[in-house]
C-alpha cells in the first residue's frame, strides 16, 4: 500500500453566519482506506463533504488530492479528478429510469477518458454499461427493477443508484453521506459486501453512518466530530472505548446504538 496520503485535510473551517459548522479539521485520508466519520446530528458531516467535493467553498483550511491543493476547485472539477460523492438525500434524476441516471455519469469526460467503472477502452453502448453498473451494486439485472422509473425506486434501490452512479465515474475516492440510513437490517447486510467490493476494486471510501455496528464492520479507522471538531480519530475499537465519544452522543437519540456496541 502506498504510504502518501490520497486526501488530506488541512484545518478545514467552514462557518455560516456566526457558526462553525467544521472547526479546524485535519486528517489523511490512505488508498484503499474505509474512513468512517460519525458524529451527532449538526456536527459538520455533510458540511465535511461538501466542502471535499467543491459544492460549498470553505472559509479556510486545505484539501489536497494526491499532494494538489484542490480546495479552491469547483465540484465538476473535482468530479473530474475522481472524487465521486453520494448524497444524504438523495439525488437521482427522479423522472429518468434508474439505468438512465448512469447515462448522464456515463457521457462525462471523465468516463470517457478511464472507459468507466472497469475501465480499458471505449464505453460503446452507454444503456448496457449502465445495467452492467446497476448489476454490480446489487439490481437484478432481469428483472424490471433497473428499467423503472426513479421517482417509483424503494429507498434500498435509491441507496443502490446514488453508488452506482459514483461507480460510472470511475472514481478514486467515494465519499458515502449516509448510505445506510432509512434501510432496514436485511437491506444494510446486504449492501455492506458491496461496500467491501468497492475497495476490494480499489477505491478509498469515506463513511459518514449513524449505524455504527454496520459501519465497524467495513471501517478500518474512525474519525469523530463534535460540533464541528474532531473529537478523535482512531480503529473502531479506540473509539469506542473512548469516553469523550460516548459524552459526545449523550443526550442524542443514537446513544443507544453507542452503547450496544460498546
Ligand atoms: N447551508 C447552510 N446554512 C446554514 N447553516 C448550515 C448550512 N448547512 C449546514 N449548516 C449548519 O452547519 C451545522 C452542520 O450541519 P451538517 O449538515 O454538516 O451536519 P451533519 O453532521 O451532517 O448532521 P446530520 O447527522 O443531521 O446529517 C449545523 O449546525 C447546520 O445547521
Ligand atoms: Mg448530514
């Protein structure tokens, strides 16, 4: 494994108005990482990726890719570069057919310059990549599921779509905004070996997750924010045991969840 970070965060800050929804935040993050970020609600995850992704500028601070300051990039820029994202609500283009949300990906330079997900060569028929894509993250591909409308797609599938999308971009890094909220047990056990797969393919993944159990299972390091800071960064098991953690979500409604796992 390569020991040059693949991002970095160089005390990031971001405030609206009086606010520090991200306070100085700093962390490496390493190829073929699964960095888990957990939080109570309000402190700075999504504010996190957005200010990664480009889509809201930072007040200060750094973020670099591969050694290249990209903090000032703009989101289609960083797309470009690799840096996938799916977001919290999700986001498909919701009168398309499922497969056809990936045609748009598809078509973007990037994809075309990598051959997309698999890479080598040209994409050709961009609706049969899109079913290959939607296959791999778990849409039965003979079944009518990938054909329907995406405004008429159950949650599970929506989940499904938001990574299948980053996949069409061939990125490096996905960072996932809460991929397994609003899904049941069942649904998240079988999403996590898709998650698996994906750095089994080789791309680095944030993590933001309030289902700790399931997130401890992919993530090989945690990182904690509290009101926009980081309260620790370490294995599952450090931050588990860490009492500032378990201060942190006291008086949340995700205590339970903490606690069970501990
Ligand atoms: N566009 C915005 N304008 C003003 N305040 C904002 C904006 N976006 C986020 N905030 C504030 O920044 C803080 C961090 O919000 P953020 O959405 O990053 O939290 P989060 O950790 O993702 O929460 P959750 O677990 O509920 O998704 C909150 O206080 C929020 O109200
Ligand atoms: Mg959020």
């Amino acid at each position: 494994m390569n020991n040059q970070p693949i991002l970095q965060m160089r005390g990031v800050t971001k405030t609206f108005g009086g606010i520090f929804a991200l306070n100085e935040v700093s962390f490496d993050l390493f190829e073929s990482d699964i960095l888990g970020i957990i939080g109570p609600n309000g402190s700075g995850k999504t504010t996190l990726v957005n200010c990664i992704t480009g889509f809201i500028k930072m007040t200060y601070g750094e973020v670099l890719f591969r050694g290249k300051n990209i903090s000032r990039r703009p989101a289609y820029k960083i797309a470009d570069m690799g840096i996938a994202r799916t977001f919290q609500i999700m986001r498909p283009y919701f009168s398309l057919p499922a497969y056809k949300n990936l045609v748009i990906p598809l078509f973007s330079p990037r994809a075309k310059r990598t051959g997309g997900w698999r890479g080598g060569g040209k994409l050709g028929d961009r609706n049969a990549v899109s079913i290959d894509i939607l296959e791999e993250m778990g849409f039965e591909r003979e079944s009518y599921v990938p054909y329907k409308m995406a405004s008429n797609l159950p949650t599970g599938y929506l989940k499904r779509l938001e990574l299948a999308r980053c996949l069409a971009l061939k990125p490096e890094i996905i960072l996932c905004d809460e991929v397994f909220s609003g899904l049941s047990m069942s649904e998240i056990a079988s999403m996590v070996p898709l998650i698996e797969r994906l750095q089994i393919e080789g791309i680095t993944l944030i993590m933001i997750e309030h289902r700790l159990r399931e997130l401890f299972q992919v993530a090989n390091r945690v990182l904690v924010l509290n009101f926009g800071e980081k309260l620790i960064e370490g294995t599952p098991g450090e931050v588990m045991a860490d009492k500032k953690v378990k201060e942190a979500y006291f008086g949340s409604e995700k205590v339970e969840e903490v606690e069970t796992y501990a």
